[in-house]
C-alpha cells in the first residue's frame, strides 16, 4: 500500500506558493515513494489564508500554527514564515512527532539553530532547510564534476549574489529590513545561498573576515506587506534600518582554497543575479543563476590552442532531474529547483534515509554567517570553528 504523507504548510507569501507549487507538481512529474497530500495551509490573516488556500490546492487552512503541529492528520510542518518563528515552529513540530522541513536561514541565531537541530535529532523527525539552488541540474552537474575530480585540486570560490529592489530610499521598511524578524538583511538572505553553496561544492570554511554597509538608514514604516514588497503612506513616519544592506567577506576552506562572498540589494540592474566560479588544478566552472540551465566548464588538459569556456547545456535526461521533466533544450525555472528539493526530501521520510541538506547543513551555514559578523565587529579574522 502506497505510503500518504499530508503536509501542514505555514506561511502562503512568496514561498509559501513556491512550496505550494511544488507539492501540487510532484506527483505529476517523479514517481514519489509516497504519495503528498497537500493537508491545510496555516497564516495569520483569515481572508487572504482562505484565498491561497484555494487558489493553491490545499484541502483546508489553519489560522494558528500551534493547533497545526499537534493535528493528528499531519505528518509534515513546512515552515515558510519570516526567520523569527522558524525556532518555535519548528520545536514544536518535533516535539509532537512531525518531520520538518524549514527555509533558509535556519533561524535568528547560531544558538537557535543548534537548538532546532537537537530537538529534530532527539524526536527522530526527519529535516530539510530549503537551500533550493541546490537542485538545479547544473549545480548538480558541477557537484558531480567536483566529486569526480575534473577540476582537480580547488584553489578558489567566489561568489556573488546581486539585487536591486530595495535601492529607492522611499522603498518601505518591509519585514527583510526587520533586524528583529529577519535577523539581517543582504547577509543573512542572500549571501547564506552563497555559504551553503561554497560548503556543498567545496568544503567547510575554516577562518573568515567581512565588511558590511547600510546605504539607506532610515525608511518609511510599511502599511501592508505583500511578499518581497508593501506599501506606505506618502506621510508615513520613518524607522530606522537595522540590517546590512551589503555584506562583503573572505574565507579559507579547511582543504586550503580561499573564498570570497558578495551579497548586496544595491547592485543596479540586477534582479536575482546569483553567480559563481570555482578555479581548480584541472579547470574551472562558472553559473550565473539567471541562465540556470547552462554550466560554463574550462578543462586546463585540452590540447593547447583549442582551450577555452565550453558551454553545457544542463536540460538533457542525462542530467540530474531532467529527466521527469520535457524534451532536451526545453529549459527549467526557477520553480523546479523547489520541486527537485521536495522530491528529496519526500523520498527520504519515506525510504528512511538521511536528508540532504538537513538541519546540521543550516547549522554549518549559521556558524558562518554568525563568524563573519563578528568578524566585522571586531574588525578581524574569526575561526568558525570557535563558535
């Protein structure tokens, strides 16, 4: 008899549709161990909860995530809300016996994500953080690549993850912009896809130094949020941003490669530009995250006079995913990236088997992020490990 898994999702903005989407779609496309049940969709506002939840395909909502996580009839908590309830969600859900699967990043502080991660572990839960860039066929690929050592010994990471939606200074202080909801802004949002990918491909980091900028100190308090933006009142009274706009560091990995990570929501005329290059003995690989579906792969071993970037295109069934998905050359978004991961994680509550990336992953990613804002507080290099 074919295993049922009904999901309680918290949160119905910006990812909550990702999510939703993705459970809508994965029976459609893989051949799931279990079968997803889309159970009840939990927010704070009855009107706008009633909507999505139609509009989504979920069977029933809850306006309280605390009546959620002891309902008998749900087997998995989907935490989506902003990073200030990620640690007493996510608790809760484990404690009543609940697989969890929660966004990046993990939670407000290093503390609390080792807490969140104790919890899961000493409740036997199985648990995700949605590191969604992961699955995207050529981040696989050049996984794969790295692993079977075409690019040799690495040297370097370098990163960047580039914005622009908040450089108006008239832009309201949504929650992002919220240091006691977010936890911080550029850094924690945006470089910690950056840290995590730099830990999946290359290693741990061993040592880092940073330097961070708010541009816009003060912003107009926002009437009404929706999603990533909101609105304010032409006269609204301002408040003050707590949170870094840019946040710039170094690093060592512990194998002995350098790192450099730029995360920033003022770079002019970049909407969701998430790019990286790794420099190895052998060769190089370069993604830019708004072509998703191609790998830039140079092979320092090709003949001499013919060497250059080659450009593979990641949307063949040979590639990881692609398979369940269309014909070669018809290309994936963004949206299938939460797909693949939901995959992962379904399959792996219902074959028993370790998740990945889980919530030691998250840890790892808060160690870092936590190391370099010390590090800019003290204006020196900080052993991660020391934390």
């Amino acid at each position: 008899m074919e295993k049922t898994l009904n999901i309680g999702l918290v949160g119905y903005k910006f990812m909550g549709k990702a999510h939703s989407n993705a459970y809508a779609r994965l029976g459609m496309f893989f051949n799931t161990s279990a079968k997803v049940r889309m159970k009840a969709l939990c927010g704070r506002d009855p009107e706008w909860l009633a909507q999505a939840a139609q509009k989504f395909g979920w069977e029933g909502y809850e306006t309280s995530w605390e009546n959620l996580v002891i309902r008998n009839d749900i087997d998995v908590v989907d935490i989506t809300t902003p990073s200030n309830f990620h640690k007493e969600i996510a608790i809760a859900a484990a404690e009543n016996g609940k697989h969890v699967f929660c966004e990046k990043p993990l939670a407000l502080t290093l503390k609390d994500a080792r807490d969140m991660q104790a919890c899961a572990a000493k409740n036997g839960v199985k648990n995700q953080i949605g590191f969604n860039y992961r699955f995207a066929p050529a981040i696989q690929l050049a996984k794969n690549m790295i692993d079977g050592g075409k690019l040799g010994k690495i040297f370097h990471f370098r990163g960047t993850y580039l914005q622009d939606w908040i450089i108006d200074p008239e832009f309201p202080l949504v929650w992002r912009l919220d240091k006691k909801v977010a936890g911080s802004g550029s850094h924690g949002d945006l470089g910690a896809h950056l840290i995590d990918m730099a830990h999946y491909l290359v290693g741990d980091l061993s040592r880092v130094i940073g330097i961070s900028k708010t541009f816009v100190t003060e912003r107009p308090l926002v009437e009404r949020m929706t999603g990533l933006s909101g609105k304010a009142q032409a006269d609204a009274p301002r408040g003050a941003v707590e949170v870094d706009d840019a946040t710039l560091f170094l690093g060592e990995f512990k194998s002995g490669g350098l790192c450099s990570i730029e995360a920033t929501r003022f770079a002019s005329g970049h909407k969701n530009a998430m790019s990286f290059e790794v420099n190895g003995s052998k060769g190089s690989i370069k993604f830019e995250f708004e072509r998703m579906n191609e790998l830039q792969y140079f092979n320092a071993e090709d003949e001499a006079g013919t060497q250059g970037f080659r450009l593979i295109q990641a949307s063949e069934g040979i590639h990881p995913y692609v398979s369940a998905w269309w014909p070669a050359g018809h290309v994936l978004g963004y949206e299938h990236t939460f797909v693949h991961e939901m995959y992962e994680f379904v399959e792996a509550i219902a074959q028993d088997k370790p998740t990945c990336p889980d919530f030691s992953d998250g840890v790892k990613c808060s160690r870092v992020l936590e190391a370099v804002e010390l590090s800019i507080t003290e204006r020196q290099w900080v052993e991660v490990d020391s934390l």
